[in-house]
C-alpha cells in the first residue's frame, strides 16, 4: 500500500501520544527510554524539560561504601562514550550513588532515581539497590550505550523521578551447566545479560547423569572423569575451585548471588560412572552422554553415600558464600519413596551443618521438610498437594512452573532449539501468570520468588542461551520484581520492543518473536 510521507509521521507522532501499536510493517516509532525500563518500575514521574546530558566531563561520585556499584556503572559507561567518568568521593555535579537519603520504602533492594539538569541521583539502603537503579540508568540511556566500542552522542537522560523497590526479592535464573559445559566466560556473559534486568540469583546446575562440573578436592575423579563428556558425547569440561571463585566474585560485583546445585539421589550417572563404590552392585556404570532422566540413584543403604555427600557439601560450602546449596531431588524414579525419604532426611541436615540453607526441586516437599527448605515447583499444573502443605507450614515456594517459566521450552513449533513437554512457551505465555497466586494454597506471602530454568540438552553455545533466554527472561524478571498492579500485557510488549535496539548493540542473540513490537 502506498501512502503519502505524511500519514507515516502522523501515525508516529498519534503513536507518541498515545502509546498505540502500529499495524504490523509499519515503521516503529522509537518508544522515549523513560517508558520503556523493564522491570517497569514502582512509580515513575516524567519531569518536563528536563534532560540530563552525560559528557565527557561528567564525573561518577560515590562515598566509599558505594564505589562498587560507582565502579562497574563507569566500566560500562566508558566502553561506548569513550570518556573518562572518573569515579572520586567529592561531591558536586554528575552521577552521584549514595547509600544515604533514600525513602525507606525501597528496603533492601530498591533505590529512588532522580533526574536533574546537573545531575542524576540515586540513593538506596544497600549497595542492591545502587546496583538495581544503575541498572534502570542504563536503559535511561540511548540503546548505544550498550555498545562495546566507542559511539557518537549526545547522551540524553530525561528528567524523571523514579521510586522502585521489588515485589519479591528472589528473581532467579537457572543454567544448567551439566546436560553441555559452558565456559566461565559464557557463564559470565549470562551475568551481566540477566543483571540489566535486576535478576539476584544465578543457580548453577553443576551436576547430572551427563556431567559433573565443579572440582571436589575428595573425590578427584568427579570433575576428571565425570565432567569429561556431556550430551552427544563432546569433551564436556569442568571448573576449578578458583574459576568458580572467579564467577561468584564476578556475579556478586552485579547484585547476583551463586546458587550451587549438586542434584541428589537421581541424576548422578556421573558421580556413579566416577567412582564404583556409590553404586549398590559396586559396579561404575559408564559414562552417559543421551537425555533421558530417571534412570540413576545413589545407593542409600550404604554408608559411603553419606560420606560422599558430606565432603562434596563442605566443599562447596566453603567456596560458596551465598546462603544457599540447592540439592535436586528432582526425578528420582530409581529411588524408591521409602529410600528417597531416608535419603533426604539425612542429606538436608548435612546441608545446614555446613551454615547453607537447602534449595530441593519440589519434589523434596514429599518428605515434610523442615521449614528452612525451599521447594522450586516445576510442575506444569496450578495445584500440587504436597507443595500445599508445605506451603501450609511454613515452607517459601520458589516459583518456577514450566509450561510459563522454562526457557528451554520452544517458542512455537518451528522454533529449533529446546524441548516441548511442558508446551510451547511464547513471550506471552512467559508474561501471562502471576507467581503469588498461581499455585493453589500457595499465596504471595508464600512465594520466595521466581526462577526462569534453562536446561541445556539442546544448548551449546552462547548465542543458543541468548536466543532461549531473550526475550522471555526479562519477562519473568518484570513478573517477579514489578508490581502485579503494573501487570500489563499491552504496555510490556511496547518496552520489550524498546529492548530489541539494546539487544542488537549488546550483539545478543534473541528471538524476534512476531508478539512484540520491535523498535
Ligand atoms: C525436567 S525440571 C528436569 C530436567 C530436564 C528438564 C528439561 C526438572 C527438575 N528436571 O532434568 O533437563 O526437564 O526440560
């Protein structure tokens, strides 16, 4: 259809005001940064006439219990604009953090972004919530400021005054570093894509049938032997103590937590393939290098088993500084109930001897555990009695059902990559649920948080991460952190189109669902 230079512009403009979508193959107005964060945050006030410039003479100023966050903003700053920023104490005009002066309603993790002509502001209760409102400053940015080489300007970020703080303080992403290895600098590329999105926790799935990926000092040949392969039989591969160290280091410097993962009692060929004694018949099974799950168990009369689990938790314990060591539990079906009841009876209290708090899959709710234990429910239904009931006492529930929340659940029918037990998981569907009331007996006061998962039987590479993750794991951070008030379909499809620019100048690789608007 051909029509006059002026129906586009006017279309554009009428788009301006109203936020409206354009019919589909007509061109996208650009939506203005400032409508366009995800999460959306708490409160959101436009300041007309406002803008501040960022230029070669900004300076970063932060007191010194903020110069962390100060820091990693200027390294990003600086790849794109190419200026200086220094980061000093002083105080003046520019880009100040501080941890004093926020409303105390942004708790722990929030922060109140201010900006001015001179200046932008933010202030938080902890370096969380400098992390989280630098994260809101760069998507104030123009797209380019994502670009790993130098760009032209300007470098406009307009007036607002911005009060954000999350609606649960859990919001997770899973690798699952096992089924195929990924390198630190991989995993490490995954941190900084899921901390523009204020995620905290990255749990690591470092061990399963195909793969067992982290040194244990005690039990060398796990990681020698057991990591040696992964799914369709390539070189797999393993961490070292101190490259493990490096990620935890690295993801904490970005608001992120480590969860470590070994998956107990079903999912250990590879432990079982390692070393003969775990095994019941003391036979060492070989190595595993298909997808098919429910076929392992530790042998849990034997006593070795729990010498086993001891040194590998203390061990990890003792590189891990975040509060929690995840233990699986998930699948077990060669582990009868009876055994799978002893079993974890014994293991969870391993877990908080060494001062870690247990993460099980919800499976581990069949055994009542203590209420310090949280169940990940993974289930595709919206009820599970035994998750319930743990609920019912006291137990938080770790939200991550996986017909919404898996992202290794294909798109549609064409998509190549992933699997599709669950179902088919487009943006919507991935957006369209609420974790505080979707499981029954399981309330918002209930809920710990949410965790997108992405199991790796199909991904090998980074950009195959990227393109299962984007856009969907920002939908399940907005669902986590924003408001359920702010819960809107039509306007989150508008800022994830607004995504799609940073996406391109991050060179991610992602997934131009036809749902969304893309700038
Ligand atoms: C089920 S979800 C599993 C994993 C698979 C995943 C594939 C869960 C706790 N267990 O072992 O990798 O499906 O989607």
């Amino acid at each position: 259809m051909r029509r006059s230079p002026w129906f586009g512009r006017i279309l554009i403009a009428f788009s301006l005001v109203t936020g409206s979508t354009l019919a589909s193959g007509e061109a996208q107005a650009a939506a203005a940064p400032i409508d366009s964060v995800v999460p959306v945050p708490v409160s959101v006030q436009s300041i007309a006439n406002v803008t501040y410039n960022l230029t070669s003479s900004t300076q970063i100023r932060a007191q010194a219990d903020a110069t962390g966050p100060a820091n990693l903003l200027a390294t990003t700053l600086r790849r794109s604009t190419g200026f200086a920023l220094p980061v000093s104490q002083s105080t003046g005009d520019g880009i100040t953090l501080q941890l004093s002066g926020a409303d105390p309603q942004v708790g722990a993790q929030g922060y109140q972004l201010d900006v001015a002509t001179t200046g932008v502001t933010i202030k938080a209760t902890a370096p969380a919530g400098l992390i989280n409102g630098t994260q809101t400053l760069r998507q104030l940015l123009p797209p380019k400021i994502e670009a790993s080489t130098v760009q032209n300007g300007p470098w406009p970020v307009p007036g607002a005054r911005i009060l954000d703080y999350p609606r649960f303080g859990h919001r997770g992403a899973m690798l699952d570093v096992a089924r195929h290895f990924f390198t630190p600098d991989v995993v490490k590329r995954y941190i900084d894509e899921i901390a523009l999105y204020k995620i905290n926790y990255l749990h690591l799935h470092l061990a399963d049938d195909q793969g067992w990926r982290i040194v244990i000092d005690s039990w060398p040949r796990l990681a020698t032997y057991g990591g040696s392969t992964q799914v369709g039989g390539g070189a797999g591969g393993y961490y070292t103590k101190a490259q493990y160290t490096d990620i935890v280091n690295y993801a904490g410097e970005r608001g992120i937590t480590i969860v470590p993962e070994i998956d107990m009692p079903g999912h250990t060929n590879a432990a079982l393939a390692s070393y003969a004694q775990l095994n019941c018949n003391n036979t060492a099974p070989p190595l595993y290098t298909g997808t098919n799950v429910g076929f392992s168990s530790l042998c849990v009369p034997k006593d070795v088993t729990y010498q086993f689990v001891d040194d590998v938790v203390r061990e990890l314990a003792a590189i891990t500084p975040g509060p929690f060591i995840h233990i699986g539990g998930d699948e077990a079906q060669s582990t009868s109930d009876a055994d799978y009841r002893t079993f974890m009876n014994k293991i969870l209290p391993i877990v908080t001897k060494y001062g870690k708090q247990n993460m099980g899959w919800h499976d581990v709710a069949k055994v009542n555990p203590p209420t310090s234990v949280i169940p990940q429910y993974w289930g595709t239904t919206t009820s599970n009695s035994s998750v319930a009931a743990a609920a019912g006492r006291g137990n938080k529930i770790l939200m991550s059902p996986a017909n919404k929340a898996y992202l290794d659940m294909k798109y549609n029918s064409s998509t190549s990559l992933g699997l599709n037990w669950a179902g088919y998981i487009e943006v919507r569907t991935a957006y369209d649920w609420n974790p505080g009331s979707y499981l029954s007996g399981v309330g918002e006061s209930a809920v710990r948080g949410v965790e997108a998962p992405l199991w790796s039987e199909t991904i090998r590479t980074r950009q195959d991460i990227e393109y299962m993750a984007f856009p969907r794991l920002p939908a399940i951070a907005e669902i986590g952190w924003s408001p359920w008030s702010k819960h809107n379909w039509d306007a989150f499809r508008q800022r994830l189109g607004a995504q799609g620019p940073r996406w391109q100048a991050m060179g991610v690789n992602f997934y131009r669902s036809s749902q969304v608007p893309w700038a």
